[in-house]
C-alpha cells in the first residue's frame, strides 16, 4: 500500500478507537506510518480524510446490511435475522456506530463528501429494497428506504440505552401492528 492507502485505514481505526472529534493528525500518522504532510498532500486536510475514511466505511456497512438475513426463508424470518443480525452488529462494533453518527453532522459542511455519502446511502436503499422486496420492483426502494430508516433509528437507541433499545422480535412484532393498523 503506498501513503494514501496506509492514511485512509489509519483514519478508518482512528474513527473506531477514538472517533471524530477526538482524533488528531498525529493519531492518524501514527496509526498508518506516514508522516503529517502526506494527509495535506494526498487529502487536502485531515477533516476531508476523515469524512473519507467515514463514507468509505459507510459503503462497507451498507454492504454488511445488504447480507445480513438474507439466507433466511420467508419475509417474516428473513427480516428477523436481519435485524438480529444489525443488532449484534450495534453490540460488537459500537464504536464504528458511533463514529458514523458522529460524522453524519460533519459531512453536512462538505457538498462533495455529503454527496459521497448521499450515493453511499442511496445504494444502502436500493440493496435493501431487493433484499426486502425482491418480488415487487416498484415497492422495492420504498422498502429499503424504510429499512435504511429504521437501522438510523435502532441503530441510535442500541448506543444511546442498550438495555431498553428493542430486539429483533419487538421490531417485527411493530412492523407487523403498523402493517395491520386501521
């Protein structure tokens, strides 16, 4: 791997082990064995290699969302393991979670980086809508749209009161009493 490659997984393991706000450029050179003038040289500034290194992450747990549950059989159990699964995932890997909430606010002051994000997340919908809809094309992105909304929102009350956050079960139990409201 040549400097750019070593920053950008030394950013990745920074966002991880201390997050966002708390990481310096000397963290990152330390973590990728480069030096303080190669993030000016290959990113511009160590803001714009983290939000980078945050969206590339981003891509990589879309990809882990889009696989989770989908060996299951029918709709019913393919989106419990789904959700077993996302949530093992908020329970594991907390600090990754963590730093993805953490650089959704910054990217907002970034049009490159938001768009990057923007087409990570729409990618994230699109996946899923075929894991969840496969069988009906034009609900398809609704249903990932949905989906991708619910992971935020789980995904926030898993790091925020893990005790009290739903499981997999209460989820599916409310998806359903919401599908059959009148």
């Amino acid at each position: 791997m040549g400097h750019r490659e070593d920053l950008l997984e030394g950013a990745k393991r920074c966002l991880v082990e201390r997050g966002y706000s708390r990481t310096t450029a000397r963290d990152i050179v330390q973590a990728s064995g480069t030096n303080l003038g190669s993030i000016g040289y290959h990113y511009g500034t160590k803001d714009k290699l983290l939000l980078t290194a945050m969206v590339e992450m981003s891509g990589e747990l879309a990809e882990e969302m889009m696989t989770v549950g989908a060996g299951a059989d029918g709709a019913e159990n393919r989106l419990r393991a789904f959700w077993e699964g996302m949530i093992d995932s908020f329970r594991r890997n907390p600090a990754l979670w963590k730093a993805n909430i953490e650089i959704l606010a910054q990217t907002l002051h970034d049009d490159e980086l938001r768009a990057q994000l923007a087409d990570t997340e729409e990618r994230a919908r699109i996946g899923l809508g075929r894991t969840f809809a496969p069988d009906a094309p034009s609900a398809s992105r609704a249903a990932g749209a949905v989906q991708f909304a619910l992971i935020m929102g789980v995904m926030a009350q898993h790091l925020i009161d893990p005790d009290r956050a739903p499981d997999a079960e209460a989820i599916v139990d409310g998806l359903k009493a919401l599908a059959t409201a009148q």
